[in-house]
C-alpha cells in the first residue's frame, strides 16, 4: 500500500511541474549547439579597415600587425610636436563588406569613448568623417554612429591634440590609451 501511495505521489508531483513548465512559467533555458565561427583578416573580412595609401603620413601612422595569423591595425606616432594638433586627414579607411559576401548588411560605426576621456569628440584621439558640407563630424561615442551601406567605404581622420595636454612633465594622455574599440552594429535596412 505504501509502494501505491509513493507511486501516486510522484505521478502527482510529475503533473504539477509539467502544467508549471507547459504554461510558458519559467525564466529561462539552456541547451547546447554545435556552431562554427571563422575569423578572417582585415583584408577579407565583413568589415574592412586599412591604411589609406593615398593619404599623406598615413604609411607613418597606420601600420599592421599580422604576427597572431590576423591583421591588427596599429596606431603609432611617436614623433608629434609638444602642445599641438595634428590631423592625419583620412588616413585610415574603414568598409562594409557585407555586400560582397551576400548579406548586404547595413551598419552603424562608431568608436568607443575612453573612460578617462583620452579618446573622444575633441578629445586627445578623436576620429572624424566628411560630413559632406566641407567639415568633419567626431564618430566617437554612441550618439555620433556614421551609417554605412554595403560596400561603402568612409575615409577616417585621425586627430591627436595634445594643447591641452601635460606634456611638458614627460606623459600625456596619448600614453594612456593602449586600445580603440571600433563599433560596428547591423541595423535594420527597412
């Protein structure tokens, strides 16, 4: 009689928990699944950036990293004046790709502010674009993304302003930024 009443307690309790997960009452689930990613170099990848070879001082500026079997683009200048501003006019070169391999994904870029403010709009790094009325637009932060179709290129200006900047004690604030975090997101293309 105990086996019959053990037996009719789990068949109850099995019910209970099936009407609780049947009706949609839980917050979350795992499983698993194969995936498979591949990652390109610059040059093949949805999103390309390179070195514009036709802008002047960008060969100094721009070069490439290709010891990890993927191209990392390197920023360096080690030789720029004290308490000035200097603009490498559309030196870096930055492509949407994905027309090219069919997805044809439109996309937003922007770069990432630097928490200690290093890189941002008029910041000691900042970047900017043609805005197509004869200036230039930041594309660091957020709020400031630059739309790009697919195979559309955008000519990057790179601007290192360092007036403002301590340098007559040996370090400025160009020392402390190691990394830029470019941003690409896929938006919507209705």
């Amino acid at each position: 009689m105990k086996r019959r009443v053990v037996l009719a307690g789990i068949g109850t309790a099995s019910i209970g928990v099936g009407a609780a997960f049947g009706s949609g009452a839980f917050t979350s689930i795992e499983a698993d699944r194969d995936v498979t990613l591949n990652v390109d170099n610059d040059d093949n990848a949805q999103i390309i950036f390179k070195r514009n070879s036709d802008a002047v001082g960008a060969e100094r500026l721009i070069g490439t990293d290709e010891s990890n079997a993927v191209n990392v683009i390197e920023f360096s200048q080690s030789d720029l004046n004290e308490q000035s501003k200097t603009s490498f006019k559309e030196a870096l070169v930055i492509e949407n790709n994905t027309g090219e391999n069919g997805d044809s994904l439109k996309v937003d870029l922007f770069v990432k502010e630097d928490q200690d403010g290093g890189i941002s709009d008029g910041g000691v790094l900042d970047f900017r674009i043609d805005d197509g009325n004869d200036s230039t637009v930041s594309i660091v932060g957020e709020s400031n993304k630059s739309p790009l179709d697919d195979t559309e290129t955008e000519q990057i200006d790179i601007i290192v302003d360092l007036r403002d900047d301590g340098t007559n004690d040996g370090t400025n604030d160009l020392d402390d930024i190691s990394q830029v975090t470019f941003v690409v997101e896929a938006v919507d293309s209705n």
